[in-house]
C-alpha cells in the first residue's frame, strides 16, 4: 500500500492552519483581555531572580506563547526598566510556563471526543463576537472560546490526517537517521512555523499514531525548544546592545540546556518511561518529559545567572555614543564657551524629552526615537559636564544661572520619569470604554498635546524680539494646565455623585491627574527658563 495514498496531506495541513490560527487569536484575545496587567507583572515582578522565574513561568502559561513573554522582556530590557539578570530569570520561567500547551493538548487533545467540546465553543464563541460586538471585552472573550475550539479542532484534523499512516509504516525504518535529526527537524519546524507549541502539536500526534518513537518525539521537543530563541534573535537584531545581549542570554541557556538534556536523553527516557510507568501512555509521558527537562535546565542554570549575565556584557559590551549635541564639542575649561554650550544642550534636552513623550500618549512620531535608559544617560552626560564645569572659575552669577539651568534639567528628567512610570495607567485608562474614563483620557492628552507644541517653539537659540511670543505661548499653556487640573476634579466630583464611581476608580483618577499636573508643571518652569534671552540668561 502506498504511504502517501494514506497521508491525507491537506488535511494535515488545514488542522495545522487551523492550529496555528487558534493560537494566534487566543494570544491575542488573552494580551487585549489583560490589558497592561501581565505587562505590570513582568516589570514589576522581578525583584529577585526566583521572582522573575515565576513572573515569566506564570505569564507564558496563561498567553500560551513564550516567544511573547520573551518579545516583551527584550523590550522591557530595551526601555531600561530591567537589568539583564532579571531578564534571563523571567525568559528561563517563559520556557517552563510554555510546558503548559503540552500538557493541554495531551491531557484534552487525545483523551476526549473533541468534537464535544471544540463544536459549542466555535459556535458560542462565533454567536457572541456578533451579538456582543459593542462590547470589546465579550467580544475578546467569544474570540478566546473561538480559538480555544479552533486549537483542538485542528489538533484532531492532523490526528486524522495521520491516523492510518501507523497501518503501513514501520517506525523501525527511522532508527537509522539518529537523534540529532529528530532535534533538527524539531528546531527547523519551530523556526519557520514561529511556535512550538505546533511543533509539539505535531509530534504528539505522531507519537499517538506509532509514526515515531518516545525518543524520536523527545528530541524533537528538544529542537523546538531551541527553535523559540529565532523568534527572540530577530526581535533583537537592530535593536541596541541590552537588546542583543538579552537575545543571546536566552540562546546560550536554550542550546546549553539542549545538549545536556540530548546527552541524557537513555536516562530521562527511563525516568518518564519506567520509573513514573508512562509507558502505556507515551503522549502524557512526552509532556512530563518537557516538563522534566525545562525546570531542570532552569535548575541548572539559576546558580549561574549573575556569571551568564557578565559573560554576556562582556561580549556584546555597551558602545558608548554620546546623546549630547553640544557639550561633548566644548572643553569645559573654557568657562565661558562651556556655559553657552551648557544652556544649548539644556534646550536639546528639552526637544528630546518631548520626543520620547509623544509616542506614549499617541502624538505622532517623533523626530527622534528613544527609550527611558537614552533619557538617563543623556541627563548623567548633563551632569557630569555640569560638575567638570564648575570646578572652574566663573563668577558667581554666571555660576547661578548654570545652577537654574541644572534644577531645568533634573525637572524635565523627573517630569519624563513620571509620565513613563505611569504609562501602564494610562493605557488601562485609555482602554477603558465608558464615557467618564475616555473623557479623562482625553483631558490629559490635551494637556500633553498643548505641552509639547509649545515647547517646539523654544529652540535652541531664541531670536531676538521671538521671547516676548514665546513667553506669551508657555503663560497660555501654564493657565491651560492649571485649568485642567482643576476641571479634572470637578469631573471626578460630578462623576460621585451622578455615575456611583467606586472610591478605587476615584482615587485611580485622581492620582493619575496628579502626575500629569505635576510633570507639566516641571516642564513649564524648564521651557520659562529657556525661553529667556540668552545673554540675560548666561551674563551679569
């Protein structure tokens, strides 16, 4: 009998279509569902090394998608919100939570009737995403039963598909080709397909069919595990040396853990097979063995983390490029052309600091694009020449105008830093739907909007007779501020007492504005101070 004759090849190809289209729309559904909750998580979850295991074990376990967890880290790691040992501890706990999908698949994917359950779920899900479209947030719940029926109805379309190979092929006709192979074509499979989790979909099914053998379908697993970090490489590929050096952590503990795992593959098989007897059932057996072999390489390598973190950096070290435009051109020991180049980089600062506002509250795109960490080595350069600087002798005014114009710079640090630390809250505010969150949402960003084309109109140099209209535009902006701050309360106030909000979503609120209010504040002061003529500034 003809193999291919029993391979129903399209078959398997539209259960693998529907597989991936399934997990597709559940990691979407799940990321718009939680909102900035898991991205919280993450950031804030990984105080310790053990903490970041389980902040990344938890999240990938519930997005079903380490490759996310990891994306996500390498942007966190990107923004300089978390250090590389904290990223290599959440990437390690993204490879145990990933185990997850295989223990769903095995446990549901060949035990039940999946018709039962994958049917009603399509058609709940599919009913829902039109009756309850003005809701987003049911609508997001429909799509994950939607995904979740399409997961397993492909799961049991590439069972079929595979079904009566096991009648004419002996598995035997594979020992030859060797475990090596098997990883391979694991890892190959991931790379192109961007998942593992239908790598592991794959290999289930053939090892339920008798197409290969438990250590076949083990090393395969292995290779999948290692196919993930492509997905993580290219994220990292122009991307700046924290980025890389996080990329290649992930590389280095996936392929060590690989090996390792592959050179006592005869072992764990025994473990699995004979000692926890999963001999009898080899698909359950081949999801405790992803499991075994992900928290023992987590195992292995958690002494050695701050080690693998220092080789790293040394490796891909930081290449130290200079933000500044004006400083770094001007000898500090020429006082006065030092104090001139010092206001100048002042008001470049400024420019750049609106720069990485923008993108935050959804203005545009702005002329530079740039992360926190830019902004806190931009403001060290600042500082640093402001100490080199005043170490030589100038008269006490000209030092006084230079002490104003440092207090500009720490402000215009401080107001970005607060508006960053509060950008998970206003995404969830933004994302909220009723009319009382949307309107506060945009209150604040009619603020935000109003600051930085104001402080556009403070250029580096001021010409001369422009101060009087800039002073005029920064005082209209300050007198909209404030008016903001005030409205905002009294919307919340009327809010009470018309709508019922409860006391958190108050208090929520009213926080926010604060920090708003605040951070527009400190940048007010810095672009009154800059829009001071220059020679009135920096002379006696």
């Amino acid at each position: 009998m003809d193999l291919f004759s029993q391979f129903e090849i399209w078959t398997f190809f539209a259960g693998l279509g529907i597989f991936l289209f399934g997990m597709h729309m559940m990691e979407e559904s799940i990321r718009i569902l939680s909102g900035a909750a898991f991205k919280s998580i993450i950031r804030k979850s990984t105080g310790t090394r053990l903490k970041g295991i389980f902040s990344g074990m938890f999240s990938t376990a519930i997005l079903q998608s380490s490759s996310a967890v990891s994306l996500m880290v390498l942007a966190f790691v990107g923004a300089g919100i978390m250090n590389l040992i904290q990223a290599i501890s959440v990437m390690m706990g993204a490879k145990i939570g990933t185990t997850a999908t295989a223990w769903i698949v095995a446990v549901f994917g060949f035990k039940f009737n999946i018709e039962a359950f994958s049917l009603p779920m399509i058609g709940i899900g599919g009913l829902g995403m039109i009756a309850l479209a003005k809701s987003p947030r049911y609508v997001n719940i429909s799509k994950f039963l939607v995904a979740f029926g399409f997961l397993f109805m492909g799961l049991d379309y590439m069972k079929t598909s595979v079904d009566e190979i096991s009648n004419v092929l002996d598995p035997a006709m594979f020992e030859g080709y060797g475990i090596l192979i098997y990883a391979f074509a694991g890892l190959i499979l991931t790379a192109i397909m961007q998942s593992s989790s239908a790598t592991i979909a794959i290999v289930l099914t053939m090892l339920f069919s008798g197409v290969i053998s438990f250590s076949a379908g083990a090393a395969m697993v292995i290779g999948a595990n290692v196919g993930t970090t492509v997905t993580v490489m290219l994220g990292a590929i122009g991307g700046i040396h924290t980025k890389k050096q996080a990329a290649v952590s992930q590389l280095l503990f996936t392929t060590g853990t690989a090996v390792v795992t592959l050179l006592l593959l005869p072992a764990l098989t025994w473990v699995v097979l004979d000692l926890f007897s999963f001999d009898e059932n080899l698909v359950l057996g081949l999801a405790l063995f992803h499991t075994i072999f992900n928290v023992g390489g987590v195992m292995l390598y958690y002494p050695f983390i701050p080690q693998l973190a220092s080789r790293v950096e040394k490796w891909i070290p930081e290449k130290t490029v200079s933000l500044s435009s004006y400083i770094h051109k001007t000898d500090p020991k020429i006082a006065e052309a030092g104090a001139v180049a010092f206001r100048k980089e002042i008001s470049c600062q400024l420019q750049f600091t609106l720069d990485f506002l923008q993108p935050i509250f959804k203005l545009g795109v702005p002329s530079k694009k740039l992360n926190y960490s830019d902004l806190e080595r931009y403001h060290a350069e600042i500082f640093e020449y402001y100490s080199r600087i005043e170490a030589e002798e100038l008269d006490s005014k000209t030092f006084e105008k230079m002490d104003k114009l440092l207090r500009v710079s720490r402000s215009l640090m401080n107001s970005a830093k607060y508006l960053f630390d509060a950008k998970d809250e206003l995404s969830l505010l933004e994302s909220e739907t009723d009319e009382i969150h949307q309107k506060a949402y945009q209150t604040i960003k009619v603020r935000i909007k109003s600051l930085i084309l104001t402080g556009r109109k403070v250029e580096v140099e001021i010409t001369e007779g422009s101060e009087l209209e800039i002073q005029a535009a920064i005082n209209k902006l300050h007198e909209l501020v404030e008016t903001g701050d005030r409205e905002f309360i009294q919307m919340c106030s009327a809010a009470v007492s018309r709508h019922g909000l409860k006391k958190a979503e108050i208090t929520f609120l009213l926080m926010l504005n604060r920090v708003v209010t605040q951070s527009c504040r400190m940048m007010v002061f810095g672009m009154r101070t800059l829009s001071e003529p220059e020679g009135e500034l920096l002379q006696n």
